[in-house]
C-alpha cells in the first residue's frame, strides 16, 4: 500500500505561549491526504488556515505532533532535509500568483525544475505539457504582466506542479479573481490534480468550489471537522 501524500498527527500550534497575548491556534489537528484526493479546508480569517499550510508544507514546526509526507516523517530533521523535501515533494500557490516578472510564463516554470537538477529539454517539456493541460500554451513566451489575472494563476499552478510534487497545497488560490474566472483557474487546478494523481489541500472561502472537491474540512476553534 503507498503511503499517503500527507500524515498529520495531533498537531498543536500556540503563538506566544506563556504570556498574556498565548493564542492556541491549532488543537490536536489529525489529518491524512491520499493520491489524487483534493481536500478543501474553509476556515474565517484568522482560524489558522494558513499556519496549518504552513506546517502541512514544512515552512513551520509545530509544538507538538508529527509531520509525515510520503510516508516521511519530518519531526525534529534538520533544516536541509526540510528544504529538499519542501523541493521535491511539496508545491505552493498563493492568492497572488508571485510569478518572476522578468521571465516568461515557460521560464517561471523551467527555472525551479533546474534549481532541482532537471536537464533543461526536460524542463521545457514539461512547461509546455503543464501550460497545455491549463490552456495557456498559446501565451507561454508572454511575460506575467502580459497575462491576465486567471493566465497568471494558472501558470503559478504549473509552476507549482513543475517538478512533480506528491502533494499541493494551495491557500485562496482564487481569492483574487472574478467568479467567472475563479471557476476557469479551479476546474484547471483539478485537471492538473487528477492528471497528476497528486493530493491537494485547497484553502478556500468560495463554499462552492469547496463543494466540487472530495471533501471538505472545517478549521473551527483549531480543530478539524468534516
């Protein structure tokens, strides 16, 4: 049986813990994530959604709990370990999509499959593959302020998907955009999800969006509930 993308176990988060400002944020959080599973989480502003990510994509350590990614678990590793498995195993979006401005929308996705060691024919290949499968391989020598706000969310998907991750995880990756193209830029981050058989933790608030994935999670008083 394959491990799963993703292992938490009994997470727990404060901020300032033992002064007056302690803010417990996550309670005990368990959650696991299998291939090709696309989980949303809702949470209010504020309930932690972000430090979840966070933890889930090893950017930040819990107190208390464990980690474990493929099967990994990435309690107490060092920082290099973290990072190389953040590289090759975890990919990132954001509600903006931060692509590099002086690059074009394949070279935002070749460059960090070089950072990983990839021969370029290879990462090229692959940027073309992603931009197709999202349907902007028309716009591909197009630098971002050249692409519209859905292009450019649906090139930082590829470039999140680059160098194959086992799992995505996305926080409002639509928040910024029209209904009509938050609906465009999600039903291409689900073709990338289930052509790729990759787990994807998508924080949202669009309750409809929520509602087309395979399950939904609530953050509520730092707890998850189904």
């Amino acid at each position: 049986m394959n491990d799963p993308a993703l292992h938490l176990d009994n997470i727990v988060k404060t901020y300032n813990p033992g002064t007056p400002g302690e803010v417990r944020v996550l309670h005990g959080i368990d959650l696991t994530l299998t291939a090709g599973e696309a989980v949303a989480l809702v949470a209010p502003s504020g309930a932690g959604k972000s430090t979840l990510l966070h933890i889930a994509g090893l950017l930040d350590t819990p107190d208390s709990g464990t980690v474990a990614i493929g099967g990994q678990d990435m309690t107490g590793q060092p920082e290099a370990r973290r990072t190389a498995v953040r590289r090759q195993e975890v990919g990132f979006v954001y509600q903006f999509h931060h692509l590099l401005p002086e690059f074009t929308a394949a070279e935002n996705i070749i460059l960090p499959q070089l950072a990983n060691g990839i021969p370029r024919a290879t990462a090229e290949a692959r940027a073309s593959e992603l931009l197709t499968l999202v349907g902007v391989a028309p716009r591909a020598t197009h630098r971002p302020a050249a692409l519209s706000g859905g292009e450019q969310q649906r090139v930082a998907f590829c470039r999140a998907m680059a160098n194959r991750p086992r799992l995505l995880l996305a926080d409002e990756p639509t928040g910024n955009l029209d209904p009509e193209t938050a609906d465009q830029v999600f039903a291409a981050l689900m073709t990338l999800v289930r052509t790729t058989s990759m787990a994807a933790l998508i924080a949202t608030h669009n309750l409809d969006l929520a509602a087309r994935m395979d399950r939904v999670l609530r953050l509520n008083a730092g707890r998850l509930e189904s």
